[in-house]
C-alpha cells in the first residue's frame, strides 16, 4: 500500500474516533501501536499524528502522543469565533444566495426537523447546516473557516447533542436562521446566529457541569472554565 494511503488511512480512522470520543481526551496514542493496528510503517503514521496536531486533536509531549483535553476555554473562543464568522455568512447569504438556493436550503432543514435523530445523526446534521450556510455566503474563505471550527469543536458538540432535548432545541434555532435569511432580514439573521451560538454554549456548559465526574470517570479529560 503506498505510504500516501497509508497517511490517509491512520489520519481519516484515528480522526473519527478522537471526534466521536471513542479515544477519549487526554488518551495516550502510541506510534508503535497504531502501527500494529493499521499495518503501517512509523512515517505514515507520524505524518498522520501531524496532521492531526495541526488540527488541534492531538499533542505530543517528547516522544509521546496523547489525544488533547477538551478545554473549555478554547471552547468558548471557538464559540466567539463562529458565532461572528457565521453572522457574517448568514448577511452574505441574505444579499447574495438565490430564490432556488435558499428554498433548497430551508427544504432541507425542514426535513431534519420531521425526522427524529440520534445523537451521531444529529451531529451530522448540525454539521451540514453550518457548513451549507457557509456555502450560501459564495466566500471560500468563510466556508474553511466554518468547517475548520466544527472540527475544533466536534468533541464538545458530542457532549451537546447527547438529549433529544438539545437536538431538539439546535433544530429550532436553525429553523429561525432560516427563516431570517429567506425574509432576507440581515439584522434578524445575525440575531439569530447570535442567539444560536449562546444556546449551544450554554448547553454544552450545562451538560459538563452536571456530568463532570461521570466523564472524568470514564478517563475523559476536560480543562478550563
């Protein structure tokens, strides 16, 4: 198998367990062992473990890897981030998306919102209406931006989206995005981005707060606030 695959594969599979948890932050990783798991040579995997180190998801500490804490802190930055770049998307869109764009945008979120979800598909579906929201602005820019702080955020979104209760809630408040930026309202979908970004936070705060010693229990490492 070329290294190249090789890369991809240690990257694309040790990404979506950090992402869903399933590595646990602030778990050991060891070359040595990814390499017995995957089958691959040291360069790959460390040019894997690099990659995932330029994302946020893992640090190395001399000749150690271990999946970074979730930091509560960088959480809340992170919040600050997104809520002022997809306000920014969300006026974009208002001015610049077609009739045929935003009806098929609204038709989407719509269908979300008829069909109940889990928690994994939920997550899926909140990273599709960020993203498609990004799309609607037409600046790449704002697209990477968007999905690159979904990314940094995914672990903690986990911990939002585990109720049907917030799922439930996330949905509401994409509904009211929609709305606004259909009505081409720029004032009223920034609000409602505002709104959003400040509910998600405060969901996800709540759910740390009350479950803080179950997570650490499990070995799930969270810092700050």
């Amino acid at each position: 198998m070329p290294t190249a695959s090789q890369t991809e594969q240690v990257y694309e599979q040790v990404r979506q367990a950090i992402l869903s948890l399933d590595i646990v932050p602030g778990a050991r990783l060891s070359e040595r062992g990814l390499e017995g798991e995957f089958g691959a040579s040291r360069t790959p995997v460390r040019a894997a473990l690099m990659r995932l180190q330029a994302e946020g998801l893992v640090a190395r500490d001399g000749r150690n890897w271990h999946a970074t804490p979730i930091d509560l802190d960088e959480v809340a930055a992170l919040a600050e981030y997104r809520e002022a770049v997809e306000s920014a998307a969300a006026r974009l869109a208002c001015e610049r998306a077609s009739d045929d764009d935003l009806a098929a945008f609204a038709a989407a979120v719509t269908a979300r919102g008829e069909d109940p979800d889990d928690e994994h598909t939920g997550m899926r579906r909140g990273s599709d209406f960020h993203e498609g929201l990004a799309a609607l602005s037409g600046n790449p820019f704002i697209e990477q931006a968007v999905s690159d702080a979904i990314t940094r955020m995914a672990r903690a979104r986990w911990l939002e989206m585990r109720t049907e209760e917030g799922r439930a809630s996330a949905w509401e408040e994409h509904a009211a995005i929609v709305d606004a930026i259909r009505a081409r309202d720029t004032d009223a979908a920034a609000a409602a981005i505002a709104r959003h970004s400040h509910a998600n936070l405060e969901r996800l705060l709540a759910s740390i707060r009350s479950d803080r010693r179950a997570f650490g229990a499990r070995g799930l490492r969270i810092v700050g606030e």
